[in-house]
C-alpha cells in the first residue's frame, strides 16, 4: 500500500511538472498572441478570446502526447482523441476561457493594470483548477479490465 501511494504521489509530480512546463509554453503562445492582435487594434477582451482558444489547442495537443501520454496511448483512436478534445475544451477550456475574460475585465477594466500583466495574473489563477480537472476527468486513468476466466470442465 505504501509503495502504491509513493508511485502514485511520484506520477502525480511528474504530470504538475510536465502540465506546468506546456502552460509556460502556452502562457508564452497566449501573451504573444494577445500582444499581437491588440497592437493591430483589436479589443482586449476579443483579442483573449483569441488567444485563449488557439492556446487551449496546443496545451491540448502536448498534453495528449507528452503530460498524461501513458494514459492516452491505449485509447489513440481519432473518436477518443475527439471525446477528449471535447473534454478537455469544455472543462479547462471553459475555466481558461471565462477566468480569463472576468479576471481580464477586473485586472485592465477596473483596476487598469497593463494587459500583459493582468493576463499573467489570470492564467495564473486558472492553472491549478486546469490541472485538477486534466488529471482526475479528462485524462482519468482507466480502470483496469480483468478478465473471468471459465473453470475448465
């Protein structure tokens, strides 16, 4: 029992670490973008839904081949990547999404920070909630099958 909950602690660090280092390239992906589309005059908040949704995309992609890759190999069929792109935009998509506009329009609307910053601040505050729900619903660990085998006659 010991050994299970050290391994499953261990895999549960690995996957912190691995999430955190695709979100470091998404947050760069994401504030490049924003950075790009404000400049040729888009709005702000149009501009991170922008950004957001391209984002969400590639965390996606890296998290299916690299952060929960053990868990995803056995089930590569295109309908089970599509279910989980599904998943996984409707859940952290929609946390990443919504955080991101509401935080936005407090941090830059209302208390008028620098919009790189506010969304800093925004990812930042969606990331742990991403993470908990990439683990425990969209790359779930699967139940493992045994099989009954019939007493020979």
């Amino acid at each position: 029992m010991l050994k299970l909950l050290a391994n499953n602690k261990f895999t549960w660090t690995r996957h912190w670490c691995k999430f955190n280092i695709v979100g470091l390239l998404g947050v760069i992906l994401q504030l490049c973008l924003l950075k790009c589309f404000t400049a040729i005059g888009v709005g702000y908040l149009v501009a991170t839904v922008i950004a957001v949704e391209i984002t969400i995309a590639h965390n996606f992609f890296w998290h299916e081949h690299w952060t929960w890759q053990e868990r995803t190999v056995s089930s590569n069929k295109t309908s089970d990547r599509l279910s989980r792109l599904v998943k996984f935009n409707s859940t952290t998509g929609m946390v990443s999404l919504i955080g991101n506009l509401l935080l936005m329009k407090l941090f830059v609307g209302t208390i008028h920070l620098p919009i790189i910053l506010a969304n800093l601040l925004a990812i930042a505050s969606c990331s742990t909630i991403n993470f908990l729900v990439s683990d425990l619903v969209v790359f779930r660990k699967q139940k493992i099958k045994y099989l009954k085998l019939k007493p020979q006659e």
